[in-house]
C-alpha cells in the first residue's frame, strides 16, 4: 500500500487512571496498486467511540511519571468513498455507487510523554478494520475484510479545572502515603520528647518539664 498523510482529532475522558472512553475522528486517504497493474484511490472520514486502557503509568521509581503507555479499542462508522484504475488510467467501477459507510472498528497503543504546562507528546499505532471488502474498490472473494494501519504522531493538552490529571496520577502514591502515615505514628508510639511516660502520639503537652506529674494525656497534674 502507498504511505499517505491523514489528520485528525481525539477527546479522552479518563474516569480512573487505568480505564476512561475516547471520541475520534479521523480523514485521510488510501491508495495502492492491486494485481494487473490497476490502481485504486479512497478518500474516507472516520468516527469513533473507543474503551482507553492505561497499562503504562505505574511507576515504582517515580511519584509522577513522565511516560504512559495506553491501549484502545472502539466501533464506529467509516464513510469512504473510492476510485478504481485501469493500468490505461481509466475508471473501472466494479460497483454502482463509489461511496458507501460501513462499521469501523480500530485498535491501537499510545505512547505518551508529559511535557511541561499540560502538554503530552504522543506517538501511536492503530490497525483499523471495516466491514466491507471494496475499501480498496477491488472485492477478493478469499480475502475478508479491508483494514488498514496508520503510525500518528500528535500533541495533547489537558483542559478543565482540576489541579491533577488522573491519567498522570502514580496509583501507587496512595499506597507510598498510607505507609507514610503509618510510619509516622509508629514513630510516635516510639518517641517521648518531654520524657514524661506518655508517648508523643499521644501526649497532649510534649514540653512538661521533667520530673513533673503528668495524666494520661500528657499535661502535668496539680498536686500541691
């Protein structure tokens, strides 16, 4: 198949940081040379409703991480419509009506780069099927359903008002901030800053002087 430029625009809704919906459009064209030397060109625009996975933003090492991976599949609609050449270079239509719409359904992964200012760099792969056999304009009777592959390179930015993007939250940053806590008190069960016999986590006044009477609050008693 020939290589040819495509553009397009998608809108992500994450919901957690592993699982959110994605709506795509997507214009482009095909064009290649089947058997016989004949040739054919297809101009479509597709839409779809894709499920985003986000298999790639957990980091071990990092509170944010820079890099995710994501994965995706959807269904939705193509509308195409093509051309068939002779090798003579004139129009042979195996078909009444050159334009058509059938179901599309895509596939692909992400890769994805955080810049500064809510920006992301992207770097995707997407194999798309559609259910027909005359995407090319040319019907094999042993050859299935048309599909075809596109590499993408783009720039995202994130809108709205929340101060973090979930996409790029850490799902292990809860775990690191309950151990967080956890030592913290523990340290406290520990520790007696005023050495009174009441432990800091639980010692209402940590500056008693010593050899003073305390409750078990912490805060010294008045014995007379």
């Amino acid at each position: 198949a020939d290589k040819n430029f495509g553009y397009g625009l998608v809108i992500t809704k994450m919901f957690t940081h592993t699982v959110g919906i994605q709506g795509q459009i997507l214009k482009g064209s095909l064009s290649d040379t089947p058997p016989e030397n004949d040739s054919y060109q297809t101009n479509f625009f597709e839409h779809t409703l894709n499920l985003v996975f986000n298999v790639g933003g957990i980091s071990f090492l990092k509170s944010e991480p820079k890099l995710s991976l994501q994965g995706f599949i959807g269904l939705g609609l193509n509308h195409f419509s093509s051309d068939y050449f002779r090798s003579d270079g004139s129009k042979s239509d195996h078909y009444d009506n050159p334009k058509a719409m059938e179901v599309a359904y895509p596939a692909g992964i992400v890769m994805k780069y955080k810049l500064p200012k809510s920006l992301t760099l992207e770097l995707g792969y997407s194999l798309r099927g559609v259910n027909t056999d005359i995407l090319d304009r040319y019907s094999f009777r042993t050859a299935g359903k048309d599909k075809y592959s596109y590499w993408s390179f783009g720039l995202s930015a994130d809108i709205g008002k929340k101060e973090k993007d979930i996409e790029w939250e850490n799902p292990l940053n809860t775990l690191y901030e309950d151990m967080a806590v956890m030592r913290e008190k523990m340290a406290g069960l520990g520790g007696d800053k005023d050495n009174d016999g009441v432990a800091d986590l639980y010692d209402k006044d940590n500056e008693t002087q010593e050899g003073v009477a305390v409750d078990g609050s912490g805060r010294s008693l008045d014995v007379d």
